[in-house]
C-alpha cells in the first residue's frame, strides 16, 4: 500500500472511531426534533385512516395489518445509522452513495493528515509540491483531494 493512501486510511479509521460510524442503527429522536409538523401530519393521518377502517364492514378484520405496517415503517424513523466511512468508496458512483453521500467530497481532511504527508519521508518530493499547491490554491482539501493524490502516487 502506498504512503499517502496509507496515511489517508487510517485518517478514515480513525474518523469512524471518533464519531461511532459503524453501520449500527442507533434510537434516536431527532426526526421528531427536526420534522415536528410531518411527524404529527402522520400521526393525524393514521388516525384517520384507523377510524375509517374500523367504521367500515369490508374492512374492519384487516385493521391489525395496518397498525402492524404503520408500527414497522414508522419504526425506522426513530433510529440513526452512521455509515461507515470507508476508503473503497471514495470515487464509486453506486449505490452506496444513496446511503453515505458523497462525503469525501463534502468532508475537509484534519490539517494533521496534510502535516503527516508533508513530513513523511516516503512521499516523494513531487507529490509534496502538487499537495502544497493544491492547499494553496484551495485552502481545505477534501478527501477525494488527497484520494488523487493517492492514485498519482501508485502510478
């Protein structure tokens, strides 16, 4: 594995640690924090939709199935999952972006992963100097940044 990809792995390793990003779904109630009108919008229409199921003859037999599908679905409003950062996903365009984003190219890199390459001394002199110019023509790098300067050092 070459240096800069190296360094950049463990940058995202340690990330996921710091932040608890491990694909475990977590209770939460920040959906009802965040959205308060759509959470109750949902409420009054189940209520509705329940009232009508019980006053009808056809389908009153059926109104567990829709307490069971309304408990379910609604169920996976109450919990947060923070993906995993991971660096086999930087630069893939599938379906995993649904899920993580586009987050190496929202997230800025720590200043202490561009100290640590600067000073590596298995990073060749001219990937130093690209890397310096992109951090002055840019200011904060992002990880899809330095994941290019990942794929020029292994060519």
């Amino acid at each position: 594995m070459a240096e800069i990809q190296r360094l950049l792995t463990n940058t995202i390793d340690e990330l996921n640690t710091t932040e608890k990003r491990d694909n475990r779904p977590r209770f939460s109630i920040s959906f009802i924090r965040r959205f308060p009108g759509l959470f109750l919008g949902m409420y009054l229409g189940f209520l509705a939709t329940l009232i009508v199921m019980m006053r009808s003859d056809t389908l009153a037999d059926s109104v567990w199935l829709l307490v069971v599908l309304f408990v379910l679905l609604n169920g996976f409003f109450f919990f947060d999952v923070a993906p995993r950062y991971r660096y086999e996903d930087i630069d893939v365009l599938d379906l995993r972006v649904c899920y993580n984003g586009e987050w190496y190219n929202t997230r800025f890199v720590p200043p202490q992963l561009i100290d640590t390459i600067m000073q590596s001394p298995r990073v060749t002199e001219p990937l130093k100097a690209q890397l310096q110019k992109m951090v002055s023509t840019k200011g904060d790098l992002s990880f899809y940044d330095i994941f290019t300067l990942a794929r020029a050092e292994a060519a």
